[in-house]
C-alpha cells in the first residue's frame, strides 16, 4: 500500500519553538519518519508574545505574519534538505482565538505562500477558520488523529491534550461501526503555568521544566 510523504508544521499557545513532524500515510495509519524542534529567534517571540496580548500595532501584525511564515519555511528546508514531501501541513501561530462568542473568530500567524515556494508543494492551512466556518470550534485536527491513532473498537477511550490550553476526546467504540467522538476544551493548561515562571523569574525562564519548580511546594516572591 502506497504511502504519502506529509510534513506537519505546529506551533502552540506556549511560543516557544516549532515543532515538525515528517510522516508516512496512508489507509492503515501514520508512520513517523522524522521528528524535529526549532526553538524561535529571541526577537521573533517577543513580537509573538506582544501579538498574542494584543500590544502589536496592525502594522507590526502584518510584518510578523510574513516573518513568521518565512521562518516557518527556512526551518523547514534547512532540515529536510533533499528529501521532498508531497504535501504539508501549516497550522501557524494562534494570537486570538475565541471559539464560543455569538460571532465566533479566530487567528493565526504565518504566512503559507513562503512554505509553498520554498518546498514547491502543495500547502494546506486556515485548518481553524474552516472549522469554524462549518459549525466547529476551530480544532478539528486533534480528533482526527486520537481517534486514528489511540481509538479501540469494543472500548471506550478519553485522550487529554495537555498543551497550551488542555482538551478532552472521547472516543466510544463500544457500539461497534463508527465510533462515536466528542471533543471539548477543559480550560487552560500549560499557558498559565508558563506564564507564572516567566512572572516569577522575571523571564529567565521560560517554563517549569519537569515540574522541580512547583514540586518545591513553596509560594515564590517575584524577583
């Protein structure tokens, strides 16, 4: 059975680097081939960050969008080197998301077009505004892949996301055919915790690496 050859391109709600994913499809599965992380420039999150708070002028938004977009596609190239990929996937940087309002919206940075040009395939991305756009909530990659990858027929199986922001897939395979999916968020996760070290360290460090920071049990004055 013949594969396809995809790159997939994330980047979460944490900003710290990007994560790349080079895998084999096909009807049985995902096979990962390769596996890499490009932490960002310095300067780069920082203009990440400023977005996300919304301290970015339209002006600076549009730069970073296509700053991000070529640092996306020079990371990319510079890894895979002759090895070609037959699509790939972008998700870009979220700097607004609010799924639940009366009219829902979305945003991510990154610009496509570079990642297209630099690796001369088709790129597929905006996977949140279509989902929005269809009755979702603007997630629908994660459901996909749990339900693939950890879904067991004749069981019932939950998956928790731990991220940036934390969600739930409910997977119910008992009633055999399809499996019944239902997918949420339960609120923030690692976002806030990265947010109290770079508070309390005042930006030395970035997150709680292992945890040895909280397993202190102790309540930290800021620098």
């Amino acid at each position: 059975m013949k594969s396809k050859l995809v790159l997939g391109i994330m980047s979460g709600t944490s900003i710290d680097g990007v994560d790349y994913a080079l895998c084999a499809i096909n009807e049985r599965g995902v096979t990962l081939k390769k596996f890499w992380q490009v932490k960002f420039p310095s300067k780069l999150q920082r203009c990440l960050h400023e977005a996300a708070r919304g301290d970015s002028t339209s002006h600076e938004t549009a730069q970073l969008h296509h700053d991000l977009g070529r640092f996306y596609a020079e990371s990319a190239k510079r890894v895979l080197g002759k090895t070609k990929p037959e699509l790939a996937g972008l998700h870009g940087q979220t700097i607004f998301h609010h799924p639940h309002a009366a009219a829902p919206a979305t945003f991510q940075l990154g610009e496509p077009a570079y990642l297209a040009e630099t690796l001369r395939v088709p790129v597929v991305s905006n996977f949140r505004e279509a989902d929005l756009a269809a009755g979702g909530q603007g997630a629908p990659l994660a459901t996909l892949f749990h339900q693939r990858v950890f879904g067991q027929r004749g069981r019932h199986v939950c998956v928790n996301n731990l991220g940036g922001i934390s969600n739930v897939t409910s997977i119910d395979w008992r009633a055999g055919g399809q499996p019944a999916l239902t997918a949420f968020d339960t609120g923030p996760g690692n976002v806030l915790l990265d947010l109290a070290m770079r508070h309390f360290t005042c930006g030395k460090k970035l997150c709680d690496h292992n945890g040895a920071w909280a397993s202190r049990g102790k309540h930290w004055k800021r620098c």
